[in-house]
C-alpha cells in the first residue's frame, strides 16, 4: 500500500477510534471501524463584537500551559514534602533508639565504674602478697583486668552513640528546612495555578454563548489539524507494538476514569490532572512511577515512537508539562485541562516531546 493511500486510511481509522473506545472502555485500544474522511468546516475566528476568536483560544492555551507547569511544580513540591517527612519521621525514630542506647551505655559504664571503685586499695603486689590463696588472686585480677577492657569499650561505643545522635539531629534540621523550602514551593506554585486559571476563566466568562461554541469549534479543529498532519506523517503504519500485560492494566484504569473532572494536583479517585491519571494507572497495573510529568520524562525509559505500544506514556510539549496514555490506533487518554473531564484523543493533537516506558 502507497504511504498516502496509507496515511489517509489510518487518519480515518483515529477518527472513529474515540467513539469504539467510549463505547468499550475496557477495551481501549480495539481497532475501530473505517469511517470516511471529513473536512472541518471553516469557522468565523472574528465575533460580530470585534473579539478575535482565534487569538483567544491561543491566549487561553497559553494560560492553560502556563496553569499545568504551576501544577507540575506544585506536585513535584507536593512529592518531595511527603519524602522529607517521612525522613524526618525516620531520623526520630532513631534518634529516640539512639537515646535509650546512650542512657543503657551510661548505666553500664556507671556500674563498672562503681565495681572498679569497690576493688581499689592496696596496690595489687601487696593484695597479691596478703592473699591466702595467690591463684585465685590471679584469677580475680584477671576478671578485672577483662571488666577495665570492657569499660573502655563502653566508653568508645558511648562516644560513637553521642556522634551519631549528633549526625541525626543535623539530618533532621536539614530535613526540615528542605521541607519548610517545599512548603513555600508549593504554596507560591499554588498561587500561581490560581492565577493562571482565573486569568483564563475571566477570558471566557467575556464570551457570549455563540462565541463559546464557535471557540469550541476552534479547538476542535486546531486539534484535528494537529493530529491530521501526525498521521500524514505515516507514523502510525510504523506502529505496532502490542500492549504488556501489566499495560493493559494501566490502560484499562485509566479509560475506566473517562468522564472524570480535571483537577489540579488530583490524583483520584473523583478527579485527576494529567499526571496524576497516568501515575495512579500505572500504581493499579503495579508499577510504581514518579508524579510528575517532568520526572516521568526525566527518570522513565525513552522509546522510539514506532516502537510505541499502548501503555506508554506521550510527553508534550518542549518543558514536558503534560503527559496522556497511548492506547492505541493513533489516540490517547487524558485528562486535558481545567474544566474538562478525562477523555479520548488524537495522540498527536499536541506537540509531541518524546515517548516513555514505565514497564520497559
């Protein structure tokens, strides 16, 4: 088959993939039916008020990308807060351990010492030569001279126990100012969100009901224009990668939450922001992967994309701030944006940074 013949039968197979994966969620990534091609209707980008539609849906993308780095940076914070108190917690424990070692260390370095005092006197010639029995004299200094070995070893482990309590209480305090740092990271990314997400929703409350829907129209066609020149690219007749078990699993979770509210900094089980999706997916299949989508791309095995299968985790955009799940046919599951819910779409209706594994 010609790679033009090709591409246009694969850009009509993604069209109706959405709709075979909506009606099985369980099974996303069956291959859909053949639907013939259809060219989006041109929509008016100026409103009978002057308001360039067209210039408004890139503003509120913008502000929208700008909310999900926020978001990122805040789930990241949000992360490494929850480490540091559990290390935290960690070094208490131990240093309460190391506590009741030094006080029992004491204890036992005091009695040996009382002992110690209790046998001195005369020096030993002169015990040795009052004694009537000299050998077992002998053998009593013998005893002692093994408890004044075990008295310096007392002594040595009661100082290393002190320098470790020391170690641990510095570990803390560094721990708590990293935590202390996260907490402010997390509250001025927070701010951020919230700024981000207001400028938008004040852009839109602007629009009358038919600018709305024409804006819609907007996205809709901005997507499918996007994700028509993916597939004329031919990339999806290279792929062909068939599902792990374990990606089933995470595939079906996350088309399991299609309908679901986008929440910033959610991680289920009512809502999700794109990276909370995709990481509690992965946690139901059982594997465990970072948050972040950041992290998800930094830490996660990279794969060509002919090599993807459903599964995988697409990356978007050059500061990887968002992240969708393959699921096969040339689409995705994701959960988009505030005000959206968790939905199907093209893989590549978004500028695609690179592909990850999390079973790789």
């Amino acid at each position: 088959m010609g790679s033009g013949k090709r591409s246009l039968t694969t850009a009509a197979m993604v069209l109706a993939c959405a709709c075979a994966v909506l009606s099985a969620p369980g099974v996303a990534y069956a291959s859909p039916t053949p639907a013939p091609m259809r060219t989006p209707t041109p929509t008016p980008t100026t409103s009978p008020a002057g308001k360039d539609l067209e210039a408004i849906r890139k503003k509120l993308d913008a502000l929208y990308h700008d909310a999900a780095v926020a978001t990122d940076a805040y789930n990241a914070a949000e992360e490494q807060a929850k480490q540091q108190s559990a290390e935290i917690v960690d070094l208490a424990r131990v240093i309460v351990q190391g506590q009741d070692k030094l006080d029992e260390l004491k204890d036992r370095a005091g009695a040996a010492a009382r002992a110690q005092y209790r046998g001195g006197g005369l020096p030993p010639e002169m015990r040795l030569w009052l004694s009537d029995n000299p050998q077992q004299y002998l053998d009593g200094a013998g005893r002692v001279l093994q408890g004044e070995h075990a008295t310096k070893g007392l002594l040595a482990e009661m100082t290393r126990t002190q320098q470790d309590l020391q170690q641990y209480a510095k570990d803390a305090s560094a721990q708590w100012q990293k935590l202390e740092a996260n907490r402010q990271a997390k509250a001025t990314a927070q701010k951020e969100i919230k700024k981000q997400i207001a400028a938008a929703e004040k852009l839109e409350s602007q629009l009358q009901k038919k600018e709305k829907e024409r804006l819609a129209k907007l996205e809709e066609e901005a997507a499918y224009t996007a994700q028509t020149a993916w597939l004329s690219s031919g990339v999806l007749a290279e792929i062909s990668g068939k599902a792990s078990e374990q990606g089933k699993k995470a595939v079906k979770f996350a088309t399991d939450q299609i309908g679901k509210p986008y929440e910033w900094g959610a991680e289920g089980p009512g809502s999700y922001d794109c990276s909370g999706l995709t990481s509690q997916a992965w946690a139901a299949a059982g594997h465990g992967i970072p948050r972040t989508s950041q992290e998800q791309w930094k830490q996660l095995p990279h794969v060509d994309v002919k090599d993807m299968r459903p599964g995988d985790l697409i990356i978007y955009f050059d500061d990887a701030s968002h992240v969708a799940m393959y699921i096969g046919d040339g689409a995705i599951v994701h959960a988009p944006r505030p005000g959206r819910t968790v939905t199907i779409a093209g893989a590549g209706s978004m500028p695609i940074l690179g592909i990850v594994r999390p079973d790789a």
